[in-house]
C-alpha cells in the first residue's frame, strides 16, 4: 500500500498544497489539485495499488489541541534547526517531540474512528 500525505506547502507561493508520495511530491492550489497532479506521475512511474491519502488540516480539535500543535510546531523548528547544523536535540527534547509525534498519531487514529462511528450511524 501506498501513502500520499497532502500538506499547505509553504515552498512554493504559487501552490498552496503539497501531495508527497515517497520520493515523488506535486502541489497545486488545492488538496485534490495536489493529488490529481501526484496520481498523474504515480501512474506513469510504479505500479498502484491501494493507497491511503492523509491530509493534514492543523487544525486543533479535541483529539490535538492548540497548545500541542504549537508545542510540536516548536520543537519540529528546534529539530530542522538541529539537522541544518549537524546537531541533535537534547535528549530530553528529543523524547518530548517523540512523545507529541506518537500522541499525534493517536489523535489521528481517534479522529478516523470517530469519524467512521458518525458515518456508519447516518447511513
């Protein structure tokens, strides 16, 4: 299977969604311009199958508030940071951004689930 994670790109002015797949990426003004773009060399460079496509809003809920979002947004700019320079984070740092990427994954899993639970009761 096949992940395609479509996020705001903030490289290029003229596109506003990067779609990445791999080493493959395309961007367009919108998330489904993005994906359009993505499928399109997909298609013509590795076979396809199935394909999960994850699409990253930032958007605080109930399941990853606002505070963690920016905590994260923090330490993920210590960690580029840390990369552009040769370094590593602190380890207590390190093991805080781990810990909030894990609780990120969790609260994308609980938003899934909830969102399946909402759909399956109104059809």
């Amino acid at each position: 299977m096949q992940t395609i994670e479509i996020l705001p790109d903030s490289i290029h002015a003229s596109a506003q969604y990067r779609a990445t797949c791999g080493t493959h990426h395309a961007t367009g003004q919108t998330p489904g311009q993005a994906l359009d773009s993505l499928e399109a060399e997909l298609n013509t460079t590795i076979e396809t199958g199935t394909t999960l496509v994850i699409l990253q809003r930032f958007r605080p809920d109930p399941f990853f508030t606002a505070t963690q979002q920016q905590r994260l947004r923090e330490l993920m700019d210590q960690f580029q940071t840390a990369i552009a320079q040769g370094t590593t984070l602190p380890q207590q740092t390190q093991t805080e951004l781990e810990t909030l990427i894990e609780t990120e994954l969790e609260a994308n899993i609980q938003r899934s689930q909830h969102l399946l639970q909402t759909r399956t009761r109104n059809d």
